[in-house]
C-alpha cells in the first residue's frame, strides 16, 4: 500500500511515509559519517571546540565572559551555546558538544520535512540541508553555527503563522551571531510586522537583562570586531593573494582569531570593505521600501539575499559562514514561488570548492600554491555572482516595474492566490488586505 494511501502506521512499515524517510535516513547515515569524521582527524578537526569553546566555557561557568580575549567576538547569547555541552551527562565537552549540535542538526532537517509536507510546499529544503552539510566534511560538527542555524531556520518558518514567535527565534539567534537577525527583514507589512518586531525586541530585551545579572562583560566582544583586518579567504583577501602572485608582497599572519593579511593598502582596503557594506545596507533598505509583492517565499528569499550582500562585503569569510547559507538557502527551496533556486545550486557549488581549500588544501594555499589559490578565487567569484542574481531575482519578484503614471498603485499588485505561493500582500494597500492575506497563510 503506497504510503500516501492512508495515515501512517509506525507499526506496519508499509504505511510508512517514503518521501519523509528518505530525506531522514540519508540524514541518519551521513551525520554518523560526519561524526566519525570529527573524531578521526585528530586536533585538527576538534581543536577549536577543544582549545577555545572548553576554555570559553570554564570562563563562563566561573561568572565572567573571556574579557580581553580578542579571539572571543560572540554576542552575549553565544555563551549559552558555550556552557550547553556541560549539561550532556556522561561525556567529556568535545562529545557533549558533538551531541548538542547533532540535535540541532536534526531539529533543522526534522523542521524543513514538516513545512515540505505541508500543501504547495516541497521537500527541496530538507533534501538541500541534507545533502549541502556533509559537503563540509567535520567542519559543521566541530563549530557552533549549525545551532546558530537553527534559530534563523526556525525563525524563517515561524514568521508568517506565528509571527511573534518567529521573531523571538530569530532574535535567539541573533544574540548568538548577528546574521539571523536577517530572517525577519524580509516579514510582509502589516499586523504581522508588528508582531515580529515585538517579539524580536522583547526577546533581545530579555536576554541581555539576563545574561548581565549573571555574567561580567557581555559587551566586551566588541571591541575584538572592531579591529578586524581582511581575512585571506574573504573577497580582498583571495585578490590580495592572486595579487601575491604577481609580486605584491604580502604575509599572512594570525590575528583575532584568524588567517588575515598584512601587506601594503590592507587598512585602505579594510574601509573599502566597510564602505561596500554601508552601501549594500542602502540597496536592501531602499529593497525594503520598494517592495510590493511579497510571496510565502519573500521573507526566506530577502533573509538570504541579504545574508549573501554581507558575507561577500565583509572582511572575514570562514568556511563555516556556508553552513549559514545552506540553511537559509534550504528553507527557500520549501517553498514552491521562491526565486533562489539557481542562488542555492551555486552556493553548493561553492561549499564543494570550499571544501577543497579547507580542510583538504589550506596549507598549500598558505604556501602560495598558484592552483589552489585560483581555486579560492573561483570560489569566491562563485559567491559574488550568487550574490547578485540573489538581489537581481529578488528586486524583479517583488517591486512591480513603472509602467506609466498608475504603475505601483494598488491596482497594479497581483492578487493573492489561494494556494499562498502567489503574491500574497502589497505595501500600498490598507492594512485589512494585509490582515487578510496572513490569516490566507494561516488557514493553510
């Protein structure tokens, strides 16, 4: 009996779900391999959970965050994550840390299965996340941003049906690393906003209150971002090393807590990079008061063309920010309108090449090795086009082109369509249309 033909029934296999299965049990069996991964290769694999967040986390326990510590440029949230392996019973921190991110690598596969199952949704998503993740070998399991991930994951489901919540998640997540905070940029105008915003605020509101009742320098994390230089696998960093190649002399040297360049015009470049942001923040604030057209899919699609505008202007590009744009990426494949698919299938490209440059070459590219340092350029190239069609698709979707004195009014909006995957509000129109349209979501 095909296991659509009734409900499913743990006890009789055949009535058992194969389209979730599937997705669940390659999850199952790569993440053992990930897993073995991580303890296989040695210090290399564990040995920043092992060195920095087991020292973070000792620091922690004691009352104080690591002050002083340049390495330490985390949000007051991230040591919630830091103190979490101590609580798995049994094991030593690397294996508790291991097991709390295994957990919220199958929450975020176990949420992208129950959204792909719903009507006009798709389980692209669930098959995207799990199939992007093991591209990366041990990394994803030995850094913290897959729970990072999770919140944003979360938050991006939650927006529309439980808009309160979904900005609570995304805020979670964005007082652990900044970048979920993008999951509720893209939230459809009206009553549903406003929720959002409540509840993004309320939750930021009530962690730091708490965190500074418990801990000594929450704050002190920002003095370490602010001195910062250009990373070498970032966009300047990848052409200051081709650069190299050709006779521009310049070293790599261990700074804050990573791989940077020194060399002539870096500080120049650095502001340059800064300036590139400023102007990529305009472009999606001048997005943001344009858009008209919002689809199931149009927050999912902004929190990702947003993500991508910052990771391709910032100074610091580590592999672990992918594990970011994988997850993001795989909730816009959920959804059957969403304009991001050709963005996703480049950025899987680019986590392939990634993963060529590190683990499995870095000291090559260190080197000066000419072909694997053309290979971290090509990855970023990769990124930047990627970056472009996001913002490319995202404008043509959702701002209606002028087409005359009326364009732009709400007579020129699409209307919705029942199936949710259409436009679904505009901006322009009061706001019982958009009341409307969310309890349209709702409803299914």
């Amino acid at each position: 009996m095909p296991a659509s033909a009734g409900p499913a029934r743990w006890r009789n296999p055949a009535t058992w779900p194969t389209d979730v299965l599937a997705p669940l049990g390659y999850w199952a069996s790569s993440r053992l391999l990930m897993i073995m991964t991580v303890f296989s290769s040695g210090e290399n694999a564990k040995g920043e959970v092992h060195r920095l967040y087991e020292k973070w986390a000792h620091l922690l326990a004691g009352g104080s965050y690591p002050l002083g510590d340049p390495t330490w440029q985390y949000p007051p949230g991230a040591a919630g994550v830091m103190l979490a392996p101590k609580l798995v019973p049994g094991v030593n921190y690397v294996q508790g840390f291991v097991a709390v991110t295994c957990l919220a690598d199958l929450l975020i596969v176990g949420a992208l299965v129950w959204q792909g199952r719903r009507p006009g949704r798709t389980l692209g998503g669930a098959w995207a996340w799990s199939l992007g993740l093991p591209l990366m070998l041990y990394i994803p399991y030995a850094r913290y941003d897959v729970i990072v991930t999770l919140f944003a994951v979360l938050g991006l489901l939650l927006l529309q049906r439980r808009p309160m919540l979904g900005g609570w998640m995304a805020a979670l997540g964005a007082m652990i690393k900044v970048w979920p905070a993008f999951a509720v940029f893209g939230a459809p105008w009206g009553r549903g906003l406003r929720s959002v915003a409540i509840g993004f605020a309320s939750a930021v509101v009530s962690l730091l209150v708490l965190v500074s009742l418990f801990l000594k320098g929450p704050f002190d994390f920002l003095n370490a971002q602010g001195s910062r230089g250009i990373e070498f696998e970032s966009l300047p960093g990848s052409a200051l090393l081709v650069a190299h190649q050709f006779g521009y002399h310049s070293e790599i040297a261990y700074r804050y807590g990573s791989l940077e360049i020194v060399g002539s015009y870096v500080d120049l470049i650095g502001k340059g990079m800064l300036a590139l942001s400023v102007i990529g923040f305009c472009w999606l604030l001048w997005w943001r008061i344009r858009v008209r057209v919002f689809s199931a899919a149009t927050p999912a699609d902004a929190a990702l063309a947003a993500m991508l505008v910052f990771v391709t202007t910032s100074r610091v590009i580590s592999p672990q920010y992918f594990i970011w744009l994988i997850g993001v990426g795989a909730v816009c494949l959920t959804y059957r309108a969403t304009t991001q698919r050709a963005v996703v299938a480049m950025l899987i490209g680019a986590v392939a090449l990634t993963t060529v440059e590190f683990p499995l070459f870095f000291q090559q590219i260190l080197a000066g090795h000419t072909g694997f340092t053309l290979l971290l350029a090509a990855r970023n190239l990769l990124l930047l086009a990627a970056t472009v069609l996001s913002c490319v698709r995202l404008w043509r979707a959702t701002v209606p082109r002028r087409r005359g004195p009326d364009a732009g009014t709400p007579a020129a909006v699409p209307a919705a369509r029942k199936d949710g995957e259409g436009p679904v509000t505009s901006a322009t129109q009061p706001r019982r249309a958009s009341d409307r349209t969310a309890d349209q979501e709702n409803a299914q």
